[in-house]
C-alpha cells in the first residue's frame, strides 16, 4: 500500500535542501506519527522502542538546482512530492492522519522552514502480484548489510571504482546476493509469519550504480556516507514476497529512506 502527496513550504527561496535530506523527512514522519491520534505518542514510543525493523519505507522527488555549494529548490518551486509505502494499514493511517495535522504544529519545521500545507494526497491503485518473477527499478537506493557485521555494507566488486567509504565492504556478486537473499528471509519471516529457504529466491541485477547518500542523526554530530546502490532489480520467488518487497522496500534501513521499488515489468 502506497500514496504520495505534495509537501509545500513557507519562503521556498530561502530553503537549502541539506545533502542528508532523507533524515529530515524522517523526522516529518515521526512527528506525523505522534500526532496521529490521541495514543499516537505511545504509538511512537511502541515503534522507536529499539532498533527494529518497521514495515515502511518512502521516497522523495525534490525539484533542485545548485546555488553555488548549496541545493536549492527550483525556481517557481514552492513543494516536492513525498511518497510513502508500507505493508501496514495502520501506518498507513497514521501517516496519512499525522500529515494532515503537522501543518499546524507550531513545533515542527522542515528544512529550516514552516510547512504551509500538505494536500493532493493520493493513494495509489493496489497492484496485482500474480507472477513469480518481475523487474523492479530503485526510486531510492538500497543498502546491503553484511550479515555478520551489522556496521558495513555489501558493494559488488568494480561498483567502487577506487572509491572508498568508512563502512563499505567490496565483496563477489555471490557474497553480495547472498546477503540480500539473507535480509529478504528475514522480512518474509518478520512481516509475512513464514519460512522460506534462500534457495527459493533467485536476484540478478543490471545497471547497478553507487549513489553516496549522507546520513545523519539529529540528535548528535553523527554523519556518514554510506554505500548506497540504485539500478534494476530481477526478482524470482513466490508472489507474496515480491509483494512484501514493494510494499516495504528491499535492503537495509529501509525505514530510513533506503530501498523503495517500483515495478518495471
């Protein structure tokens, strides 16, 4: 389950749009999600409790030009689309609900700025997943955690190209599908309540592109680069998980802005 909407912002030609733009939207979801409802504080606190893994994910189509060191909106500009997908009627619900009151919190801004208004909210027709094998493309890139460090990432051999990141591991195309198959297990058993082998899931990939994406927290001076990948995916396994993986996205740190699909055939 999927919808979009329009995000507009106050004095659009003073907002820079910061390189980690992904934990700024984060925050207006979690802020979205405290305002849900009366409980939606404890939803909150139910959801952030520890490091788990949540059933969402989302993407951002912002309109930029550079101004000098700086990424602004473009000219004319005063909203970007905002995209929202999860396998979960409840955030679902939360989402959309907390949206439509996070303009008039008075303690909430995004990129420095007021939110104006959200609106032109759209939920997007449900797709029928009735084949064993699709193509999908990334409208946010993915990450593959190693699975016996939890810290660094899994990039394919020659995807560097002798660049070098704190927290990437260059790794065989076997090891690197190897460790997304392990991940995709773990959602299916997570999400779904059900077994299945690795063997049954079957991934080759075209096109593969690093895209460095900066991550920060900000609650702390915390700021990485990490290792993020973009290109198409082709995925074999049963129906239900090809599902799961669009409704929730694929990889690591998906609820962060990392992993969403989009179906291409």
């Amino acid at each position: 389950m999927r919808f979009s909407c329009k995000v507009f912002l106050e004095n659009p030609a003073n907002i820079v749009i910061p390189p980690d733009y992904r934990s700024y939207l984060l925050s207006m979801i979690k802020e979205a999600f405290r305002l849900s409802s009366d409980d939606g504080n404890e939803f909150f606190d139910r959801v952030y409790s520890g490091n788990n893994s949540k059933p969402f994910t989302f993407s951002a189509y912002i309109p930029m030009k550079r101004d000098g060191e700086n990424f602004k909106l473009e000219d004319r500009k005063d909203f970007f689309s905002f995209f929202f997908s999860t396998s979960d009627y409840e955030f679902l619900m939360r989402i959309y609900n907390g949206l439509n009151k996070i303009k008039s919190s008075k303690n909430f801004q995004l990129f420095g700025q007021n939110i104006k208004e959200i609106k032109h909210f759209f939920l997007l027709p449900e797709k029928s997943f009735n084949k064993d094998k699709l193509v999908f493309k990334t409208l946010s890139p993915f990450l593959v955690r190693n699975p016996e460090d939890g810290n660094y990432y899994f990039v394919p051999e020659g995807l560097l190209k002798g660049k070098s990141f704190k927290y990437s591991v260059e790794v065989s195309e076997k090891e690197f599908i190897n460790a997304l198959k392990k991940n995709t297990v773990s959602l299916v058993k997570k999400y779904l309540g059900k077994e299945i082998e690795e063997n049954e899931i079957n991934i080759s990939y075209a096109n593969l592109e690093l895209s460095p994406s900066i991550h920060s927290s900000n609650k702390s001076n915390f700021r990485i680069t990490l290792p993020a990948i973009k290109g198409l995916l082709e995925l074999n396994t049963k129906p239900e998980v090809l599902k799961l993986l669009y409704d929730t996205g694929i990889g690591a740190r998906r609820s962060e802005g990392f992993g969403m699909l989009e179906v291409v055939k």
